[in-house]
C-alpha cells in the first residue's frame, strides 16, 4: 500500500505500485494491455 502522502494524487499512487512492480522485476504491461476502468482490486497482491 502506497503511504498516505502518495494517496492524494491517482498518478503517484501508479508510479508507486509501477515501482514495487519494477523492484519485483515484474515485466512491464507494453502498450496492447486491455483497460478495465470497473475491475475491482480487493485481494490484489504483489509479491
């Protein structure tokens, strides 16, 4: 979870998840991923 500070700003809160992800050496989603704006995030995890 994001620190407080970063939740006031959606686009922090990406950058800081997009971090964890980079750290995880998770690969990146490219440019063809599909976009779901009512996906519900309850039990996302990064491991």
């Amino acid at each position: 979870m994001p620190r407080p500070a970063l939740c006031t700003d959606n686009g922090a809160m990406i950058a800081a998840v997009g971090d964890l992800l980079l750290r995880a050496d998770q690969p990146a989603s490219g440019l063809g991923f599909a976009v779901d704006p009512s996906v519900v995030l309850a039990g996302a995890r990064i491991a």
